[in-house]
C-alpha cells in the first residue's frame, strides 16, 4: 500500500481536535452540553451528528452563541468528510471559517485553517493545502499556544511527504518534536516519530526507519492509543516488506488488523487487507493474496477510494494470474486501468500496464502484450517527466516555506517581543504606582505627625498660658490685698490722729504709751509700700520703668497714683491708700493727666493699664 495512505492513519480521524481541547467562548451550559456530545459521538454515527449540528446551528444563531455557530458549522463539515463528500465538507468550513473571523476569535479561526489544510491536502491541492497550514502555524504562535503547534506541525509534516516535499516534512516533523517535548503530548510525539521513520523508510534507511517507528510503537502502547499502534504497525510491516523481511512483515499487519478488527475501524481494516494481500502474492499464496485484495476492495467502493480500489483491482489480477486464471486477470486489470484514468493517477496506471502486459504475455497474445508494455513505459516516462516537474515544484515550495518560515519566526519573536514590552511596562506601571502610594503614604504620615506636633505644641502652649494667667491673677488677688492692707493702715492713722488731737490735754501716761506702740507698728507703712512695689512689678513687669521712661518727672506719690490707677481702684481706695480726701484724690487724677498729656477723650485707667 501507498505509504503516503499509510500515515493518515497516524492522525486523529477527525479535522479538528475534540470539543473538549477547543477553547471556545462561552455560551449557555446546554449549547456546551450539546457541542461535546456531538463531538464525541461523530466517529460513531455522523449522519445523526450532522441532523443534531444543523438544529445546534438553529438554536445557537437564535440565542448568539458565537461558540455554538462555530461549532455547528465546523460539526456539518466534520460530517461530510466522515463520508468522504470532501468538497462539501471544504464548504462548511470555509463557513465556519468566516464567522470565526468575523467573530475576531483567532482561536477557532486557526482551528478552521488546520482543518482546511488536511481537506486540501486529502484533495491533492498542495499549494491551497501548505497556504492554510501556514496560516494556522502562523495563528497558534502568535497565541503562543505551544500544544497547538505540535498538532498542526505534524499534520503539515504529513501533508508535505503525501506530496513528496521530504525535506519539508523532516523539518516539520523535528518542529513538531520540540514542541510535543515543550508541553509533553507523547502522542504526537509518536506520530511524529511514526512520520520521521516514514521519511526513512523512503530514502531507504531502513535500521532508523525501524528505529523511529518502534518507538512510537511503545510510546503508542504505553499511553493505550490503540488507532496510532495500529497506524505504527502498519508502517512496521512495510519497512520489513521492503527489507525481504516478510515473516516480521506479517507478523505486523495480522496485529495490526487485529486491533482494527476489534474497533471495527473500516479504513484501517481496509489498508492492511490490500498490505497483507501483497504480501500474499510475493509469498507465493495467491488464494490467501485474492481473499484479502478482495475484502479492500470492498471496504474502497463503500467508502468511494478510487486509489486504493485501483490498487486493489490490480493486486486481484496479479493473485489470479498466479491461480491461471488468465481472462479474470485482465479483466480486474483492465477496471484498475479505467480507475487510474479516471482517477488521474498516472503512476497507478503505470503499475496496471506492467500487470496487464504481464497477463497478456501468459495468454500468448504478444502484441497486445508488448502494446501494452509501451504504453507503461510511455506512462513511465510521463511520470518521471512529473516527478522531474514535482522536483521543480518541490525546490520551489522549499524556497517559499522558507519564506514562510521566517516571516512565523519573525511573528513569532515580534510577539514576544511585545509580550516582553507589555511586560516591563506593567512592572514599570506597578513600580510607579507603588512608588507613589508610598510617597503618599509618606506625605500623609508625615502631614499627620505635624498636626499631632502642632496639637500638642498648642495644647502645652495653652496649659503654659493658663498656668500663667493663674499665676497673674494670684499676683494681682495679692496686689489688691496689699493694696486694701495700706488703706487699712492708712485709716489708723488718720484714727490716731484723732486720738491725739482728743489726748492733747489729759492723756495718761498708759494712753500715751498706747498710742506710742501703735505709732511704731505703724513705722512699717513705708516698708510695706516697698513690698507692694515689688508684687506689683512682679504682676506688671516693666511698669515702673517703662513709665519713667515715658514721663520721666512724675512724683514718686504720682508713680504710686499711677500705679494704684492701674489697678482700676475707686476713688475711695484711692484716698485711703494716698491718705487724701476724696477731692485730693480728684485733684491728684488732674494733676497725672497734665503730666500724662492725655487727650480728654483719652482714658487715664486705660492708658495705664496699656503700659
């Protein structure tokens, strides 16, 4: 069998990852219930699926469900290509497609492009099929999204050795391997693998081949992925086929049938019947070669391959031509050829020619026989002249993926370059933001300790005051009491004075001493007048000096007047501390203002108060 078939079956059957891998918005808890449940029922039953995706698609467009319109869509195509109707299914992702992008979900958008390459690329649209893979690849790197790459690389791989681009191939297939080692997905590791020992197989390197593809065999079997180990085998099988290892080789493709036996995967069943039927023909077993060319063909037809139906009509001929059965021969070439053609499939006819000039020749019909043989090596010919074309091609494709390449490398260090940028600049924001706060922080700690500073600074400032203020009115309670202690005293005097003028003619020796003793107590007034100079300056500071500065010519009974005005005394305090009448007091007051040369509305207390 062709090996280019041998690895779709390395390949998830479905275009696009299951719905569970597809990060999609998020619609209401139904729509998502309904979209993982036909996903996961669609290799089962996917004309049922596609009914169910067309009322999704209804219900989804009623509600707005961006997730439910693209999976509708992409579901319908998924469905047509379980039924090989390629063309139908491009259709609806190309719809599925368009409302990605216009949804701006570069996601599902890359998703769709994976899905279109593989459906080119089943069609032999290689160009259209390495354009959309490269979109894709160029989607998932500018997302970052490392296990995506993976996938899409090995479906580019794959792509790229269907249409012989070997170098290309290697290149994915060693991309695809880093990224599966990056995020740890064995399974695409294996189908990487299970592709870089197909490229072997090819240039002949058959101990790496072997080496490459066992590998993936364990890996496959450790992770339980019973398709890729059938995959695996088969390729297996072919490896030791080309060797003339045809006991390994069988040994492979009855496991491998086995497995795909027990899943009843059809194509699977189909590929290693056609594989097992060569095998049979080279052995020399062409009953057993017939039975099993014959159950591919049938899996073909119901699965409308023309290839391998073609493929499989020509190894029919060659299995009864060993059997002698010369005219059936022919005729199941014959059909091959017409297949071929219709196919276009110049080196599938070129392989039917050669059976079919080989029969001729058994049945003695010379001429037809070498008619025939011209025509293959016509058709040979034709096809080196294609494979000459393809080289071209190839070299071309290299240089414009090469191209491509760079421009995804570009992307790609330009994404992270900006995913750096955006990083420093918020760091730089966080770091001015919390430079800020803290400045702020700061001043309003700061700003707070002031005023706790000033609160406190005032509230001392008021306790000092008032201390001071209690001390000033003690001092002035004290000045007032001197001051009412001098009119006291002034007052026995004048007492004393009326004694004596009543004692003038008969006072008595005892009432002469009397008087003698309350005039040496009275000896004291002019000490005690000292006394309340010193508690008034002390009560008014710099009174006394400030107002001889002022009136330098005052008398010192005036100072005292002055003084005793201060203290806003009445008239008969006055008096008694003076020892004058209260008209002396009246004439002392005038004679103070002259001194004074205070104004009349000028206030005598006030001004002395002032000072």
């Amino acid at each position: 069998m062709n090996l280019h078939y041998c690895l779709r079956f390395l390949l998830p059957a479905t275009l696009l990852l299951p719905a569970s891998q597809i990060k999609g918005q998020q619609g209401e808890p139904t729509i998502e219930a309904v979209v993982d449940s036909l996903w996961n029922h669609l290799y089962d039953a996917p004309d049922s699926v596609q009914r169910e995706a067309r009322k999704l698609l209804v219900r989804a467009q009623h509600d707005r469900s961006v997730h439910g319109i693209l999976n509708g869509w992409q579901l319908i195509g998924e469905s047509f290509y379980y039924r090989n109707e390629l063309d139908s299914s491009t259709h609806y992702y190309r719809i599925a497609l368009v409302e990605a992008q216009r949804a701006g979900d570069q996601r599902e958008e890359a998703h769709t492009f994976t899905a279109l390459g593989s459906l080119a690329s089943d069609q032999g649209l290689r160009d259209s099929a390495l354009v959309r893979f490269d979109r894709a690849l160029a989607l998932f790197a500018a997302l970052r999204d490392t296990s995506q790459l993976c996938g899409v690389a090995v479906r580019v791989a794959g792509a790229c050795d269907r249409f012989d681009l070997d170098e290309l191939a290697m290149r994915h297939f060693v991309d695809a391997l880093r990224y599966c080692k990056q995020v740890g997905d064995e399974a695409f590791v294996a189908h990487a693998l299970n592709g870089i020992g197909i490229l072997h197989k090819k240039q002949r390197n058959y101990p790496k081949a072997l080496a490459m593809l066992d590998s993936a065999r364990v890996i496959y079997d450790r992770i339980g992925d019973r398709f890729g180990a059938g995959g695996v085998l088969n390729n297996l099988g072919v490896v030791y086929k080309s060797m003339g290892r045809y006991t390994d080789a069988r040994r492979c493709y009855d496991a491998g049938l086995a497995l795909f036996e027990a899943d009843d995967y059809s194509r699977g069943i189909m590929s290693f019947n056609q594989n097992l039927g060569v095998l049979d023909n080279l052995e020399g077993k062409p009953e057993a070669g017939l039975l099993h060319c014959t159950t591919s063909l049938r899996i073909a037809r119901e699965s409308s391959l023309v290839q391998t139906q073609s493929e499989a009509l020509n190894e029919i001929a060659r299995s009864l031509l060993l059997l002698g059965r010369e005219a059936a021969a022919l005729d199941s070439v014959d059909r091959a050829i017409a297949l071929a053609e219709q196919a276009k499939l110049p080196d599938k006819e070129q392989q039917a020619w050669g059976t079919r000039s080989d029969i001729l020749v058994r049945m003695g019909r010379s001429a037809e026989a070498l008619t025939a043989y011209k025509r293959q090596q016509v058709l040979r010919d034709s096809v080196f002249t294609l494979e000459k074309a393809a080289e071209l091609d190839r070299l071309q494709t290299l240089y414009e993926a090469e191209q491509r390449e760079a421009t995804i490398a570009h992307l790609t260090a330009q994404a992270a370059l900006d995913e750096a940028r955006r990083r420093w600049l918020l760091i730089g924001l966080i770091a001015i933001g919390v430079a800020a706060v803290t400045i702020v922080l700061a001043l309003v700690q700061r700003r707070r300790r002031e005023r706790e500073l000033l609160h406190t600074q005032v509230r001392l400032r008021d306790a000092e005051n008032q201390r001071l203020q209690d001390q000033l009115d003690h001092k002035r309670r004290e000045l007032t009491d001197k001051a009412l202690h001098l009119a006291q005293k002034n007052e026995l005097l004048r007492a004393l004075e009326q004694e004596l003028s009543g004692l003038r003619e008969n006072a008595s020796d005892k009432d002469l001493a009397g008087i003698a003793s309350r005039l040496r107590f009275d000896q004291q007034i002019d000490q005690n007048w000292e006394q309340f100079t010193l508690a008034f300056t002390e009560t008014r500071g710099d009174f006394f000096k400030q107002l001889a500065q002022r009136h330098p010519d005052l008398t010192p009974n005036e100072v005292r007047l002055a003084a005793l005005l201060s203290m806003n005394l009445g008239n008969k305090e006055l008096g008694t501390v003076l020892n004058i009448s209260d008209e002396g007091v009246k004439k002392a007051r005038y004679r103070l203002r002259k001194k004074l040369e205070l104004r009349t509305e000028d206030g005598l207390e006030q001004y002395l108060a002032a000072i």
